[in-house]
C-alpha cells in the first residue's frame, strides 16, 4: 500500500513535524471518497474493501460487515446464496453480517450496490460529581421545574443492567423501563459489571449515602440495551443489532440519548465505518449519540499517543467524551485530563484507487468530563470486582463499585444531555453539541486534541439551553436571533466557590474552532438537524460566507494541533505508520481491568 505525501510515520512528534497532519489537503470534505463502483474491475474497487480485511489471507473465512448504498439486486443476492454465509441483516441500516472467504472480496465489491465491506471487530467496554460538573447548580435553573432528566430516556448499550439495586429505585420505581439483550446469552442482568456502574452514574438515586452517588439525571428512563457479553466484550455485529433495533423504537420509548460507553479500534474512515454509519443515522434522526473516546492515550512506557480515538467516537456527528481527574475535590482549577484518555485527531483513514491514504483528521474529543476512580452502582457478583476485589466500596444497604476511564466520564455528558433536552426539547443534536461545547470549561495545561472545547459544565450548558427559542425550525434564516432575549446570558458559570469563563467555541470543522458570540446570539446553518457541525464549513472574522455560518472570532488549525495559548503540540507520538493504524495494526483496545480500572493513581471519589 503507497501512503500519500502527507501522513507523517510515526515517531516521536516535534512542534514543526506536526505540521504533517492537519492541512486542508488531507481533509475528507476536500478528498470524498467514490460513492459508486462505475468502473467494475477489482483494482477500482479497492477503496469499499477495508484495510483490515485486505490483511488477512485469502483463504481465511472471516466474520465482516457488509454495507449497501442501494437495495440488494437480485444478482448480488443469488452470488451470496451461493457463496457466503449471510449471518444476519439490519434492514433499518442497509447492512448485513456475513461470513465469507477473504478471496472473494474483490469479487463482491463489483457489485454496484456494495458500499463497503469491513471486519465484524471484538467491541470492549472502556472503562461529589454532580457538584463539581455542575448538575447541582443546574437542578434549580427551572424555577419550579427541577431539572433532573424527567421525561428524557436513555439508551445505555453495555453489559447490562442490575435493576435490583437500589440506584435504580426512587422509592417503589425503577427507572430501568425497558431491557434487551443482543448478544444471544438471553439475560439482560449484568454479570460484567460494567453497564450498571455506567447506568446509575446517569440516573443514580440521589437518596444514597445522602446524595453522594446520585446521578446527574436521576429522573431520566434507562432503556438497557445489551451489548456485551458476560466478559464485557460484543463484536459490531453485537452493537447493530441494539442500533437497528433503536431506529424503529426510539419514539416509542421516548429515547432522545444513546450512551455508548464502549468502542472498537478505528481503522476505517468515518464515512465507511459500519458503526459510524449507523449512529449517524439517528443522528439525523434527531437522537443524541454520546460516545467514549477510548483509553489508549499512552503506550506501555507511559508515553503520550495522539490520534487513537475509538469508533464510533470517530464519527464527527457524536459527542466523544475524554475523561477528567477530579482529584477527589468538588473545586475544579485542580482538574485535568486523565493520562490514559484517548487524544485526536482521528486517524482512521480512506484508501484511493492508487492505493493513497487520506487520513480523517477530525478534531476529537468534542469535550472531556470526570472519568476517574469514580463510585457508582457494584452489580451483583459481577465478574469486575470478583477479580478485582479492591474495586469494591460496600456500604450497610448497598454495594458501590470504583472504576476509572472514559466509559465513566460518557454517561455523565449523557445526563447533562438529559437535562438539556428537560430544559429544552426542541434542541437539534447540534444545537445540543453546540451547548456543551460553548460552555465548556477549558483546563489550562491540556491542548484542544486532549480536551476538545473543555471540561462538562452542566450548570452552563443547562441555562444556555434554557435562553435558546423554542421555535427554530428548517425555515429560519441564518443570523436570525437564536436567543429568546436579546441580551445574551452571562458567558461564565459560578458555582462551589469558583468562576471560571465559558470556553465560547465550536468545532465546527476537521480544522476550525469558531469563537463569539454571534455562535450564540444568531441563527446558524449548522444548528439544523441532519447537517453535520464539521461538515466543510468555512468562516471569516464576522463576515457571513456562502456556507451559511457567522461567527466574530476563530482560530484555523491548519499548520498543528493548537493549544489555547498557540502552542503547538510536542509531547506525544501520533499514531501513524508504527503503531500502525496504517497498516491495520491497533492500538490496545478497551478498559481492560487490568490497565485502566484503577485509573490514574490519585485521590478519588469518596
């Protein structure tokens, strides 16, 4: 495979080495991959094979993914009747699970309606904070209203749910009002360990230990989607099957969140990703998509690594969440990102006819929150802590659990988002995105690639949602007022005995952080439902440009990864050519118990 001019190897990543990464060249809005197969011959149709499948040996039978751009012609279903095991199929997600031989691959890709076809990869779990996120200082913005997710349902896909303990319970109710299991074991329990902790840090019961391990959004519905099996893992195939099932029932069930404390290495671009294609959809839908990033920022020596965000965090459409250390102090000027929380840019990549590659580059995460050594709900003898037992926090009535990693800082951002919606339920997944990312905390000493616009401000992004019309619809016009009043809210938060500035910033584009006000005083294109926030958008100080976006300030990160103070980045090894994304070889995948669970050494959660 030939590697285009512009990715660099990998190594460690001097200021001006990093200019390699970045550049509008490289970006996808710039280079789209084909979308259709008119030329037929296997060597046009190398870009709908995945790297990770043109690695393996032709003889090998191997589990994939296949994803249509039409419906199935009859031709293409006589040629897998004959010659691959169609395992399942997801009709809401034009994909189907096969089983095939690894030959034959050049062969179905001359079908025209074949879009792509990738491994059916192993899926892992990654693995005081309503004061200090906010959530608390947010509960009365309502007035009489107390904001507390009611009325909001959250799809959790994990390991399942222990609905018999008490963080599920306000009294005689459980808040768990619907269970699935898709990994075929037939329980929707939680023999892991993992989804019971994820899911009562979103809806914990405030009543435990006097609030302490109350969740952000204790009012909110849980929809227990199981993903992953009694060892925490699931493959894609695992994961599209709770995605597909969504697509028709989201409605139904009211489900406006989907929390996805879990991931897969990202090889493939966002564009061809199975996983990324089927969040985007609901998406589109008008479904918030929170995602972890993943727990892959730093190597075995402890050295940084850049670029090892997880799908589907790599999908610009979800809000990927990095983790924080709160020290165990609800102040937050102690706080910063966790040394294991997976930095951007994204750098799951295309392959041309030329056998080029075209890296993503997207800026990820959108923010971080607090992911370590966090106390939530302890399953009952779940897998975790019979390993583990230092991991337990038992209490007279009730068993806790610590756990440390992105996982756990996603449901957090899927409560806030809970809370928004509760605030606001007109609010776009973009408008959302927008609310969290402009009142955003940044954390001096960590760059936009470690942190995204900052750290989770619960109080902030709540009384935003609040201050924003009710009655925007695809009709208004760009620039006109978002606002239900003309004077804008206070662009700070203060709360425990701290003030600290909004960040008043948006990724808006693989290589653009727009900054002002008017991202909050005026109507923009992107705040619409189904149009991507990093969709190609270009700005310029103030002045309104034919993609439809207005904003007063903005940095360019076109020549490095910029932190707050224009420093570039210098301390890291991208991953590249030698942890080798590039050549289907990943990173270490998951919050394996044994790397990640303690978390970074420090003062926890009490």
């Amino acid at each position: 495979m030939k590697i285009s001019k512009y990715p660099l190897p990998l190594k460690r990543v001097k200021a001006l080495a990093l200019l390699f990464a970045l550049g509008g060249a490289l970006l996808l809005s710039n280079y789209p991959p084909p979308t259709s197969a008119k030329d037929t011959s296997s060597e046009a149709s190398t870009y709908k094979i995945s790297v990770e499948v043109s690695k393996l040996d032709k003889d090998f039978n191997a589990d994939a993914i296949l994803q249509l751009n039409a419906p199935m012609s009859d031709a293409l279903s006589d040629y897998i009747k004959k010659n691959i095991s169609l395992k399942e199929s997801f009709p809401n997600l034009d994909a189907y699970a096969i089983k095939f031989k690894v030959s034959l691959a050049a062969e179905l890709t001359e079908f025209p309606e074949v879009s792509f076809i990738s491994i059916d990869k192993e899926v892992k779990k990654f693995g005081h904070v309503s004061r200090t996120t906010g959530a608390d200082a947010a509960r009365s913005l309502g007035g009489k209203t107390t904001y507390d997710g009611a009325g909001v349902a959250i799809a959790v896909l994990d390991s399942g749910i222990d609905t018999t303990h008490k963080s599920f319970y306000d009294g005689k109710t459980s808040n768990v009002s619907y269970s699935q299991d898709f990994t075929g074991e037939n329980r929707t329990d939680d023999p892991f360990g993992h989804g019971s902790h994820v899911a009562s840090a979103t809806v914990g019961s405030p009543s435990l230990q006097s609030g302490a391990y109350g969740g952000i959004a204790p009012k909110a519905r849980i929809v227990n989607l199981r993903v992953l099996n009694s060892h925490g893992t699931g493959t894609v195939t695992t994961v599209l099957r709770a995605l597909n099932w969504l697509v028709p029932n989201r409605a139904r069930y009211n489900i406006r969140v989907v929390n996805m404390s879990l991931g897969a290495t990202a090889a493939d671009s966002y564009q061809q990703d199975p996983l990324c294609r089927a969040v985007r959809r609901l998406v589109n839908s008008g479904t918030v998509v929170v995602a972890a990033a993943g727990n892959s920022g730093k190597d075995a020596n402890g050295n940084k690594i850049y670029g090892a965000i997880h799908t589907p965090g790599i999908e610009p459409s979800v809000i990927t969440v990095g983790a924080t250390n709160t020290f165990g102090t609800d102040t937050r000027s102690d706080d910063a990102v966790t040394s294991y929380s997976s930095r951007g840019p994204t750098r799951s990549f295309w392959v041309d006819n030329n056998d080029s590659v075209f890296y993503d580059n997207v800026i990820k995460p959108e923010l971080v929150a607090p992911g370590n050594r966090l106390v939530w709900a302890q399953g009952r003898n779940n897998y975790i802590v019979s390993n583990n037992p230092h991991l337990a926090v038992n209490t007279k009535d009730y068993k806790m659990m610590y756990l440390s990693g992105t996982s756990m800082a996603t449901p957090l951002v899927s409560g806030a988002v809970a809370l928004i919606l509760q605030a606001n339920p007109t609010l776009t997944p973009n408008l959302v995105k927008m609310t969290l990312e402009y009142t955003a905390q940044p954390l001096y000493g960590n760059n936009i690639v470690e942190q995204g616009a900052g750290q989770l401000n619960v109080e902030g992004a709540v009384r935003l949602a609040k201050a924003i019309r009710t009655d925007l619809t695809s009709a208004t016009s760009v620039g006109d007022p978002l606002l239900t009043n003309i004077m804008l809210p206070d662009l700070y938060s203060a709360f425990n005995n701290e003030v600290f500035n909004w960040s008043q910033s948006l990724l808006i584009d693989p290589t653009y952080v727009a900054r002002g006000v008017n991202l909050v005083s005026k109507y923009q294109m992107i705040y619409g439902q189904g149009i991507m926030v990093s969709d190609g958008i270009m700005v310029s100080d103030g002045i309104m440009v034919s993609d439809g976006i207005m904003v007063s300030d903005g940095i360019m990160v076109s020549d490095g990864i910029l932190v707050s103070d224009g420093i570039m980045v210098s301390d890291g090894i991208m991953v590249s050519d030698g942890i080798m994304v590039s050549d289907g070889i990943m990173v270490s995948d998951g919050i394996l118990v044994s790397d990640c669970a303690d978390g970074d050494d420090t003062a926890g959660m009490k």
